[in-house]
C-alpha cells in the first residue's frame, strides 16, 4: 500500500461541497487476483497535478504494465468532478490507471474516469457508457482525466471537454455510469482511431472490474458515443470489439461528425476549410504512433511544414483548430506527387480508416451534417453503404440538413441520448439499415424536452444538487 491509500475500512474524506462521505474499498482485479488499494481524493483547495507532474500514475513502471492483462487495474483513486473547473458535481468519481495496447501489440499504462450517479438505475440494472471526448490535442495535459477534475487549470485553449460534458452528466441523469477514457493514450496520440479503439474497451473492461462502481461485470449493457474527435476512436472500438474484447455486452455505438476516411478527410480540407488545421494537427498524431509516419514527415516536410509544426506541438484543441485555417497542407510538403498516396503511407492510412474490418456486431447509430465543413458526408455515406453489405448490420443513420459541423454537434445531442438510453436500458435496437434526412435533429420526437433537461440538470448540479 502506497502512503496516503486507506483499506476497506476506512472512510474517505468528503472534501467538495455537496460531496457525501463514502468508503474506498480494495479493488480486486480478476485477472491476477491482486488488490489494488483505491487513494482518497486530493482535499480542496490542494489542486491535482497535470500528468506531466503525476508519473507515477501516468506512467507507471514499464515492467508492471507488461506484467498486466488488457483492463487490470494498475492504480484507482477517488477524484473530485467539476462544471467549468470549480463549479462541484455531486457524484461518486474514481480515476483508473490501466493496462491497455498500442498499434504494435505493446503493453501501455492509460487512464480512465469512472463515474456513478447517485441515482438509481431506472431499469434495475446499471448500464455504462464509454463517452470519448474530442480532444483533438497533441498534449497530456490536454486529456479530460485532467481537464475534469476540481481544481485544475483553467485552460482557454481547451474548451470542448467542459462543453461535451454536459452530454455526459446527461447520462449520468438518467442513471447510467459513464467511463472516460484518455483515448489518445500517454503520448497524446490525436486521430488515432485504432489506439483510441482499444485503449476504449479496455478502459470499459477496467470499470467492469472495478467493485466500487457497482456494475455486473461483462453481464454490464455497455455502450459507446463520441462526436467529430471522440468518434474516431468510438468507431474503431465498435469495429474493433469483436476481435479485441468479445466478452463485453456492446448493445450500441453512437458517432456523429465521423471522420471516416482520413485520405478524403485531407483532399477535403486541403486549403479550403477553416478546419484544415485541425486535420494537419491529427497527421502529427499519427506520426507519434507510427514511426514510419514520423520519418516521411522528417523527410520530405518542408522548412515551412516543419516550423507550422513545432507550433502545432504540444497544443491544446483550440490551436489545432483555430490555428493555421484554410492551410494547404500538402503544400507543406516537398515529396514529388501527393504526400497521402505514397507508398509509405498507405499501410497506416488503410489501417486508420473505418470499413476495412467489417461491419459492427453491434446496433450503430451514426449522425451527419451534409454541410460539414470538415469531415466529408461522401465518406460517412460510404461507410454507411459499406457496413449494409452485411445482411446483419443494425445502423441507424440521419443526416441533419440545416446543420454544419458544429451546430450538428448540438442538434443532434439528444436524439443520441435517447437512442442510447433505449439501448442502456435494455430496448434493442432496429433490425437492418435505416437512413433519413431531416432539416434538425433538434426537432425529433422527445429531442426538445431531453434537450432542455439535460441543461437544467445540469444547472441545479452547480447548487449541489446529487446527480
């Protein structure tokens, strides 16, 4: 036991107002039988340290991790959550470190946010969501683990977890414990989706794992939603799953904004989108992940490509998109034809994009604006085409007429809450393959009230009120 950490029989500390006292029981992890002792929360006002500070949870010994299975629990603590940094929610919260896997099959630590209402489960048997923040960072320190906490750093640059956020505590609203993995894993690996896949499920399979959170184990009814960068790596779960985790009980996926194709994803944005700096931000992730990757970029990036670069480093969300709009990327290059069909780059370019693996064993349902100035709809109808080839597939696809990138980021919010909660609580999901068009999603049958809901809850939240 690590100094600081308590057993079973005592009593954390309720340091946040609004926060009831609650015992930090030892975890056991099935694979290897092992307790793991859970650490209080920090008590207000001490802040939490950013992950570049916090090593021995972020980074954990190397020879530990690889002695580990996918999903063990390295090391638990309790956290407390918070509105916009200092605004408390009252719920029961707990940070995961774990072991997951990379690209190449090598053992890596990640870390997850669990956390469980207080409500209880209006179907009897709690459900949990695997909810992926858009990111869209090349920090650490970018990651919602942190960004979440009470107490951390506001950070300007960083705004779309704090405003995602109020999709998850609508969620946790209707009774359902939600997981939050740091998908881009501990080198901030942004657009990855095969990295952010299976650091998911097994960030899932941790949650599974963990007593204090109270769910049944792989019998969970678990389901997985991300929008624009939280999408990649939802979609690359739900196709991943089968292969990677096929214990767990996926009843449903939920993406919108999906980047499904990175090669048109690039042609589109190249040089005539407000967003192309943010699809030149996800190549530098990828290059983190795939040494090959990184060595056409050191090889054939331009002096202009390379000092956009360094810019690029280490920035949060904010600068990856506001930074460098309209950009031509493959400008940046000096590679004599297109950089994106060179034979180098087409092994991890193929690996990147949705379709190649099949079609999802479990019920999707995939939201899209034709208008959206950064992921092209072309590529969402094809995978769409592509997935029901299967006679099996269950996808369940809108295309939000009126809206662009951002607007159907909101609109179609609660149309995916409420697909989502049918699927927790246990509704199945339509047989075969559905496709409409409507001018909003925000006008969908219940959309409106779930909509206006999920705001007011989370309002009375920052009073105190238990979630």
């Amino acid at each position: 036991m690590t100094a600081g950490t308590r057993t079973i029989t005592q009593a954390c500390l309720a340091v946040a107002a609004g926060l009831t006292v609650s015992i930090c029981p030892v975890v056991t992890n099935t694979a290897v039988a092992q307790p793991v002792s859970v650490e209080p929360a920090l008590p207000f006002p001490i802040p939490p340290a950013p992950p570049y500070l916090d090593a021995n949870f972020y980074q954990p010994d190397p020879a530990r991790v690889a002695a580990a299975q996918p999903g063990e629990i390295l090391s638990a603590r309790q956290v407390n959550l918070a509105n916009l940094w200092l605004i408390p929610l009252n719920v029961n919260a707990w940070q995961l470190s774990y072991r997951s896997t990379n690209t190449h099959g090598e053992a890596i630590a990640a870390v997850a946010t669990v956390i469980v209402p207080h409500a209880a489960p209006p179907s009897g048997q709690r459900g949990l969501l695997s909810f992926q923040f858009a990111e869209d960072s090349l920090s650490q320190n970018c990651a919602p683990s942190y960004t979440l906490q009470m107490g951390s750093l506001p950070n300007p640059l960083n705004p779309v977890i704090s405003a995602e956020f109020v999709e998850v505590q609508a969620m946790l609203q209707r009774g359902h414990a939600v997981v939050i993995p740091d998908h881009q894993g501990p080198n901030a690996a942004y657009a990855v989706g095969p990295l952010g896949g299976r650091i998911t499920l097994d960030g899932i399979r941790a949650a599974e794992n963990f007593e204090p959170a109270g769910l049944p184990g792989t019998d969970t009814r678990v389901a997985l939603w991300g929008y624009s960068g939280g999408a990649i790596p939802t979609a690359h779960a739900a196709e991943l799953q089968q292969e990677y985790a096929p214990e767990l009980n996926l009843v449903g996926s939920a993406t919108g904004g999906l980047m499904a194709d990175i090669r048109m994803a690039v042609d589109y944005n190249n040089g005539t989108s407000t967003f192309g700096g943010a699809v030149l931000g996800g190549l530098f992730g990828v290059a983190r992940e795939y040494p090959q990757v990184a060595q056409f970029i050191d090889q054939h990036m331009n002096p202009l490509g390379k000092a956009v670069r360094l810019m690029h480093e280490n920035q949060c969300v904010a600068l990856q998109f506001a930074g460098f709009p309209f950009i031509n990327i493959k400008g940046l290059f000096d590679y004599p034809g297109d950089p994106m069909r060179s034979p180098e780059m087409q092994p991890v370019l193929d690996e990147l994009s949705l379709g190649r693996r099949g079609t999802p064993s479990t019920p999707l349902y995939i939201y899209e604006a034709p208008l959206d100035e950064v992921m092209p709809i072309n590529a969402v109808n094809n995978l769409y085409d592509t997935y029901c080839t299967d006679p099996n597939a269950r996808v369940s696809y809108t295309r939000d007429l009126l809206s662009e990138h951002g607007v159907a980021a909101v609109a179609g919010t609660a149309s995916a809450v409420l697909w989502l909660d049918d699927r927790l609580n246990g509704v199945p999901a339509a047989n075969g393959c559905h496709q409409r068009d409507v001018p909003t999603e925000i006008l969908d049958p219940g959309a409106l009230s779930t909509f206006v809901g999920a705001i007011g809850g989370t309002l009375a939240s920052a009073l105190g009120m238990p979630v």
